[in-house]
C-alpha cells in the first residue's frame, strides 16, 4: 500500500495496514544509523519545526536526529522562548511557521487534541510527539517495532501494560497498536490508575502482578507521573515500588526471555529496579536507538503525502 495521509496523529486512527507500513519503512531505515555517513537525501530541502510545549528529551533529540539523517533542515521552537509566551494561539502559531515555508511540524503539546486542532487549520504536516494524556503514537510504534524485532512476531504475543495508566498516552497508544497487530494486552496498576471502561479498548485488566509477569512475553513499565497526582490518590513511591515495582525477584517469577521495556524516563526504585533496567532482559536503550529508525520513516512517509 501507500501512504496517503499528510499527518500522524494518532494510531487509534491508522488500519493495520498502514501501521505495518510504517513499521516496515523503519526497517529499511535502521541501516542508515550504522553506516560510517548516517545521512540519506530522502528529505534533502525539506524543513522540519520541532515545536514542543512540554519538557523533553529522549523525543525531541531523536526527531532532530531522524530529520538531520533524512537530511532536512531542523528548526526547534522552544516555546518558554517563544511569542507563545506573548499570547500567540496554537493555530497562529502554526499559520506563522507554514507562512516560513516549512513543510512539517513536530508538535508535544499539554492539552489532548492540539495536533488535531493544529492540522486541520495547515496545509502542511503535523505529527503528534505527544498530546496530553491522548496519544504518544511514535513512541508505541518504537515499541512495537523493538517488540517485532526481539521476538519476530506481534501477533499473539502477551503484552503486559504496568504502571500509571490513567494518565499515559503511552499505554494508549501502544494498547491501539499492539491489539490492531493482534497482540493480547494486559494492564496492571492500582486501581486508582486503571481509567473507567479501559476493557472497552481491547485490554484485560488485572490487579496481580506476578500473575501477569508469569503469563507476559514482554512487559512495558510506564512511569509513575506523580506531578499529575491533583488529588494526592497516589499510593506513596515506597509503596508502590512494593506492590507493583518491577524487581529482579519479580521477574525471576516470570518467562526466562521476557522482555522489559520502559518508554523513559525511568524512576529508578520506584517502578524499576536498577538490576532490571540494565539486566538481560532489559531493551531500554534499544528502544531509544530505534525511535530513530521509526521517526525516519514517519517524517518520510508524511512528506511524499503532501
């Protein structure tokens, strides 16, 4: 198939289909990052915005790395140094910087939905790095992609989902993709962090962790976001780490090959070990090496539907 949409927002929205594609794509880029010359003209003349209103690291370095590896121009907009602090809109914003002759915008916004907003005012390509509590679609498709590549397969794999649901547009969107994919997933968390209806998404839900380990192949640890905690609901970190931490005792419990993985960033000793986050069944950091290989693909793909 082809790629036709001019925008990634989401994986609620895309067939299996075009996940696959995307998924596939990222495949045929990895090889650019082991080369002795990591650059491909793919995107040479194109320009991308990284426009983030929210604090990051791991993200916005591997867009700039995949649009400077497709050999774009990469402008990043810090908005605390930005007119948005003098009140510019979010679409006035978007309308300035298409006027500047870019051709897509990389956007991390705090409100669910921006992206959304943001595309259907520009003509130009907006990709969702993060929106809320909504969706973090590259981010599951990295997983997805480092889950294929461990195991060879999505499809009939236990994926376990273990931590702070509720408020992760990770754990969304990796429940879009991976049961798209054909993937069974499972979430496990404190009651207080399993979001009303989430079995309406596709998932099952279970409170015991270590029935969970015990019948996962992979297991994906979200972070606990505390600074969300409004209502000081949160059980203590202590206690957490106790009833749902993931530990070396924990997973000695669970499939030998497992695999552990963990969007970032880690709160070490509160939902991770330490001899977790850097054992054998850890992919952590590979994670993060194919976030680039998957970004490639979705800059690419996005800009031949323009």
């Amino acid at each position: 198939m082809t790629w036709q949409r001019k925008d990634l927002l989401g994986l609620e929205e895309l067939g299996k289909e075009e996940i696959g594609l995307i998924l596939d794509t990222a495949e045929s880029f990895k090889e650019v990052s082991s080369r002795e010359i990591k650059k491909v003209p793919s995107l040479r003349g194109k320009t991308v915005v990284n426009l983030f209103y929210e604090p990051s690291t791991r993200t916005r370095v591997s867009f700039e790395v995949a649009a400077k590896r497709l050999s774009a121009d990469v402008i990043n907009i810090a908005t605390e140094a930005s007119s948005v602090k003098k009140g510019e809109t979010l679409i006035d914003t978007g309308l300035n910087i298409q006027a500047l002759k870019a051709d897509i915008i990389v956007m991390r916004h705090n409100y669910s939905g921006a992206p959304v907003l943001l595309a259907r005012h520009l003509n130009i390509s907006v990709v969702n790095a993060g929106d809320g509590w909504h969706e973090h679609p590259t981010q599951a498709l990295l997983d997805i992609f480092t889950l294929k590549e461990k195991l060879g397969r999505i499809e009939g794999l236990n994926v376990a989902i273990i931590g702070d649901i509720a408020h992760s547009r990770v754990a969304r969107s990796n429940i879009w993709g991976l049961t798209k994919l054909g993937a069974k997933v499972v979430v496990c968390a404190p009651k207080m962090l399993i979001p009303p209806a989430i079995e309406q998404m596709g998932v099952k839900v279970l409170g015991d962790i270590d029935e969970v380990l015990r019948n996962a192949d992979a297991v994906n640890v979200l972070r606990m976001q505390f600074e969300r905690d409004e209502l000081a609901a949160f059980p203590e970190q202590l206690e957490y780490f106790k009833n749902f931490g993931i530990t070396k005792e924990r997973l000695q419990k669970a499939k030998k090959d497992i695999i552990v993985m963990h969007p970032g960033p880690i709160n070490r000793g509160i939902e991770i070990s330490s001899e977790v986050a850097d054992g054998l069944n850890s992919v952590i950091l590979e994670q993060v090496t194919n976030g680039i290989a998957v970004r490639m693909a979705v800059l690419f793909l996005v800009a031949q539907a323009q």
